[in-house]
C-alpha cells in the first residue's frame, strides 16, 4: 500500500466525473456581483446556493466596520488568544453573542467548524457519552472523534429512539451530552426540539443544539429554532456559525454553565490557532446588529422559501422538508443529480449538488438556498429553470 493508495477511489469517481465534463466541486464563480448574481463561465447566474440567508455580506453597514477594523488593526491577529492575547473585538463580540442568545458567556472561535470541533473534543473525554442525532453535521461527527467519547447515534429526529437509547445507559445518562441541529442542512428540516428537551427532562443529561442553519432566520429575534419554541433556556450549550445569517467566518458556543470558560484552556482547536481577523469580527458584530432590528429581511426569507418551495412542489419534484431557506430537490441517481444540476447552471441558476455519502439515506439531492436578498423576480427564474427540466 503505497502513502497515495488511499486516493484510488476518489481518483477513479474524478475520471468518471471528467468523462461527463461536469465538475460540480470546482465551480469558479468568476465575479460576484451581488449577494444573489455572479458571473460562472462567462454567463449571468442567480446564486441559490450560497448560505446567504439574510444576504448581509454586502450590507453597507458591515463593510464600513471590516474598512475601519482593517485600517486601525490590521489585516489579522497573526496568532491564537492564548499566546497572542484577545483584541476588544474578541471579546466584545462573545459578550454580544451571549447577550444576545440570554446567555450566560460565549466563546467565539474562528469557524463553525472549530466551534463544534472545539467544544466537543474539550467536553466529552473517553469517560463521557455523546448522543448524536444520525444526521449530524461532520463537524460534530469530527469533534466525538477527537475527544474519544463513546458516541452513539440516534435515529435522525426520532425522540423516542434518544429515549430508548438513554434509558438502556441507566446511571450514565445524566452526564450525557445530547447533540441535535435546529434546521438541518441537507434537507433543511427541523428538530423536534420539544420533544427532545422532553426527553431531556426525563432522563438527565446535556443538550448541544447547533443552530447554524436556523440563527438569523427563526425565532422573534432571530435566535434560531430554541427561540421560537420558547426552549431556549433548556439548551446548555447553543453553537452557531458566523459563514450563514451573519455572512462572515467564525463560530462560537454560548452558555449559561460557568465552566463555559474553563473549555478555552482545554480545547485544542480554540488554544492552537490563529483568532478571527479584526475585520471578520468587525463586520460579524455590525451584521449581529443588523440581524437584531431586522425582523422584515427575516419575513422576506420565509416568503421567498415559500415562494421557491411551492414552486418546485406545483411542478412535481420531491422536497425534503416543508418550506425552509433550505430546499432541497430529491432527484433519483447520481449521474442524473449530475446532469440535472450542470443543466441548471448552463440556465444560469447555480445551486449546490450533494450526493451520498454526505447526504441523509443515499439519496442525491439539489440543494438550494434561499436568501433574503433573492428578488421575487429572481426565485421566479429559478422555477422556471426547474419547469424547463422538468419538460426536457
Ligand atoms: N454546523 C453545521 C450544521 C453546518 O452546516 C456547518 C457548515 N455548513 C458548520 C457547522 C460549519 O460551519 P462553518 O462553515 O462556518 O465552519
């Protein structure tokens, strides 16, 4: 077995992929032109599959701060906080985020992945159970892994599969850490968050839920789906993402347990590299603000979502959830996904392809994402792309 072995598979699904001419994971999008258009291939595209919800990376507001951060603090922090030290960026926007989620304390990390990675490695040691719902996102498959808890799955949004789970570790189950989505980000479907708090209650334990999806687009104030049910004091640890709702890159854990901060000493992935750029902390907190007073570019997104998903569901095609900025198209096959999803960016819609084994049950999918920026005018186009390929 010689060290570049391991690569054979990939390297004969690449030959298959370069035989269709179609590489659906190397898309240039040669000019960006709004949060919604871009130029691919030299053609005009409606972008909808960005995870732009609320399509704040061009806020006005959010630049200003990233232009005012870079000229006074330069262009990075060239260092972690540990051995560098925390500019008040740093810390001002954890006491933000906390307050924000009515938390106790926040740790910002310097993506959603480290955020899941980093809390979950320093958390759950090899004594310690992890309960994942099956559809977690690889970040948080990632972080079990590295901190050697035993992890068990449970059956995707299926509470009494945890309860079931739950009650056959007897004693352990109070010091299990239960881990769940709010919006999941293959079929954008929610978490029956009630009943796993429910369960919770019943058996003890601690519930993660990582919101990554659902901050920014539900809940009164935006806080995700914990908020709208009203569960947000039943989560013990709320991770989320800077790269969506809020159009940057970081992440961050908020928490009302004191021990929040004692997982800064522990967590390798927050100890061992470099913080967030002052500018990405600058235009993250300025579009936190926006995303405060903003509940109509919320209601645009629902619109929107539900324009583009009662549009798909009158032509016929198979939706994985009810409306959700996610919304993703069931198509049957991997080679017609392919087909399907090159004939959609050659009409001048870019949306994104997932196929097995990243999605949920093998199925390959037509992820599409929907923003608050998108115009009416735009989601029509996206239909009609659909309508033209559902007659082809
Ligand atoms: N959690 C979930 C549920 C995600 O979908 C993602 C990314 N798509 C992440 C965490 C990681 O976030 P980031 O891309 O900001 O690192």
């Amino acid at each position: 077995m010689g060290l570049f072995s391991k690569f054979d598979g990939l390297a004969s699904s690449r030959l298959e992929l370069d035989a269709l001419g179609i590489n659906p994971f190397d898309v240039k999008i040669d000019k960006i032109i709004s949060p919604t258009e871009g130029i691919i291939e030299g053609r005009h595209t409606i972008l909808a599959g960005t995870n732009n919800y609320l399509g704040l990376t061009f806020h006005p507001d959010s630049i200003a701060a990233a232009r005012t951060a870079l000229e006074h603090e330069g262009t990075g922090t060239t260092g972690s906080r540990m051995a560098n030290g925390s500019y008040s960026g740093h810390r001002l926007l954890e006491l933000e985020l906390a307050a924000f989620h009515n938390k106790r304390d926040a740790i910002v990390f310097s993506t959603g992945y480290q955020a899941n990675l980093g809390m979950l490695s320093a958390l759950a040691g090899p004594d310690d159970v992890v309960l994942l719902d099956a559809d977690c996102h690889a970040s948080i498959y990632d972080g079990c892994r590295m901190g050697g808890a035993e992890t068990i799955r449970f059956r995707h949004n299926n509470a009494e599969d945890l309860a079931k789970r739950l009650r056959r570790l007897g004693d352990r189950a109070t010091n299990t850490l239960i881990v769940v989505e709010g919006i999941y980000s293959m079929l954008g479907d929610r978490a029956p968050l009630k009943e796993i708090v429910d369960v919770k209650r019943e058996y003890g334990g601690y519930l993660m839920v990582d919101e990554a999806h659902s901050m920014g687009v539900l809940g009164e104030r935006g806080c995700g789906l914990l908020e709208e049910l009203g569960l947000l004091a039943d989560a013990d640890f709320i991770v989320g993402t800077f790269s969506k709702s809020l159009g940057g890159a970081g992440g961050y854990c908020v928490s009302d347990h004191p021990e929040l901060n004692l997982i800064r000493y522990a967590s390798r992935p927050y100890i061992f590299t470099a913080s967030p750029a002052p500018a990405m902390i600058a235009s993250t907190r300025q579009s936190l603000r926006t995303l405060e007073k903003s509940p109509h570019l919320r209601q645009r997104l629902h619109d929107n979502a539900v324009q583009l998903h009662t549009g798909l569901s009158n032509l016929g095609y198979t939706l994985g959830a009810p409306p959700s900025p996610v919304v993703a198209v069931v198509v049957e096959g991997k080679v017609e996904a392919l087909q399907f999803w090159q004939k959609l960016l050659h009409l001048g819609v870019y949306v994104n392809l997932m196929l097995p084994p990243a999605t949920p049950n093998g199925v390959s999918l037509i992820r599409c994402s929907v923003s608050a920026a998108h115009t009416p005018t735009q989601i029509d186009a996206v239909i009609a792309a659909f309508a033209k390929l559902r007659h082809a």
